[in-house]
C-alpha cells in the first residue's frame, strides 16, 4: 500500500473572524487579536489556541512512499491559495488511495481540512467513502478511528487514551531524530505576517519527515519490518534528503545522522 504521511500549518482565518465577530475595517493583525482575545475569554484565560473552524490552511507538506520510491515536498507554490493547495490534497488520495499517516490527524490536521473543503466546495469523494460505492471501505476508510487507513500516531501510541498523549518533538528526540528545528507552530502566524511563507513550508516538510521516522519505528515495533528493512527505509530517505540538496532537507539530514539513533 501507498503511504502518505502528511501535516498542515494553520493560521488565524481571519475572514471568518471579520464576519462572525463584526470587524469590518480592521487589519488582519487586529481581527486576529480580537480572536485571539475571544479564545482566552471562552477559556478562562487558559488558552487562546483558536477553535478548529477558525483557522485557515497555509501549507501542506507530504511525504508519499510508494512501492519504488520515496519523496517529501508542500503542495502547490508559495503563492498558492487555501482552496488550491487543499484541493491537491484530496485530489492525491484519490490518486493513489494511500494508508494516511498524521500525528495528531484526527484531533487536528483533519477536522480543519474537513471544515475549509466545506468552505471551498472541495471534492473529497474517495475521503469520505465509508463502502457505500467500494465495499472494501467498508472495513478500513480514512474516517474511522480504529481503521488503520488513516494511521494517527500520536492516538495509537497513547492507546486512544488523551492522558497519555505525547508531543512529537519530544518522542523524534528520544528516537534519536532531529525533532524542531528552530521553529514551533506557535510561530507561525508571526513568520506568516513577515511574509516568509517558505520557512513554513520548509517547517512543515520537517515535520513531515519526523512523523514518517517514528512511522517506520512503529511498524518495526509492531512486526510489520525487520530491522533490516528498517534500515533500508531509513538509508532511502537519506539518500533522498541529500540528492534534494535543499538546505531545510541537510540540515534535518545532518542533525539527523549527528544523533545516536538508538536503533544503530
């Protein structure tokens, strides 16, 4: 099977903010801090992490592991719009009808997609087909919690229990890989208002690749790898990483083979 390994970067979706909270003729900055303030009312001041509908869709990176080969990139262009490079998502399940791979994809990344393709009118008709066209959906669908077609790492791994859930910087680090480097997801909004729509791509793609090496370690545990396949897994993608010779890719490469990855 296909695999695609996946994560987005979100920011204020200030448009709905405009329109829901009646702030017309304010900057986006400000319609963001209206929200922001919202958010910690509702909370009681313990967060103003912005519910899911409310946040708007920059980037999307990937990692698709197919039988003969493995590649990481962000969908569209810089310049692309939400609807575009959304669209181009789904349109990739449909192509090559992957098993998805997330951490924390169905507490996050998915339900946000969900919402923004309502808004768009995207269609994600192999997404959401549950067996009522193709009875071998009936079994194993991407909705579905407990179906391994979309694979959440971060919920198996906790054993579906939300006490026990961990973050992905943390768990890459243990394993010995490169984790955050040098950004965090807090500061993105910040690195989108500068303009610098490339260092959220180059972020996303990085942790793209943390969750695809805690991914093949996962499988290994499981049985579903020998340490030799592993192993191999792990000597493509670096091959991959160095032939791209983007700086954002050495970088992680070289962070990468500086750690003792454990299984070595």
């Amino acid at each position: 099977m296909n695999v695609l390994v996946f994560d987005i970067e979100t920011i204020p979706d200030t448009s709905s903010g405009r329109l829901l909270y009646d702030l017309e003729g304010l900057s986006d900055k400000e319609v963001a801090e209206v929200m922001f303030s919202r958010r910690r009312q509702d909370t009681d001041g313990a967060s103003d992490f912005l519910r899911l509908h409310l946040h708007k869709v920059v980037a999307i990176s990937v990692l698709l592991k197919t039988k003969d080969s493995v590649n990481v990139w962000s969908l569209g262009e810089p310049d692309s719009d939400e609807k575009e490079i959304i669209k181009r998502f789904y349109e990739g399940i449909d192509k090559y009808i992957p098993r998805i791979v997330s951490w924390n994809g169905r507490g996050f990344d998915l339900p946000v997609l969900h919402y923004r393709a309502l808004l768009y009118g995207v269609n994600a008709q192999r997404y959401w087909e549950t067996g009522n066209d193709d009875q071998s959906f009936r079994w194993n669908n991407y909705l579905s919690r407990y179906h391994d077609r979309h694979t959440d790492l971060m919920d198996l791994l906790a054993g579906y229990e939300y006490r026990a859930v961990a973050p992905l910087e943390q768990i890459a680090t243990m394993l010995g890989y490169p984790g955050k480097m040098g950004m965090s997801g807090d500061k993105v909004w910040d690195t989108f208002q500068a303009g610098d729509i490339g260092s959220i791509r180059d972020y996303c793609e990085t942790d793209v690749l943390n969750t695809y090496l805690v991914y093949l370690r996962f499988e290994l545990m499981r049985g579903n790898m020998t340490q030799e396949v592993y192993q191999m897994e792990c000597d493509s993608l670096k091959e991959l990483l160095a032939k791209e010779s983007k700086p954002h890719l050495l970088a992680f490469l070289d962070q990468w083979s500086a750690r003792n990855d454990k299984t070595q």
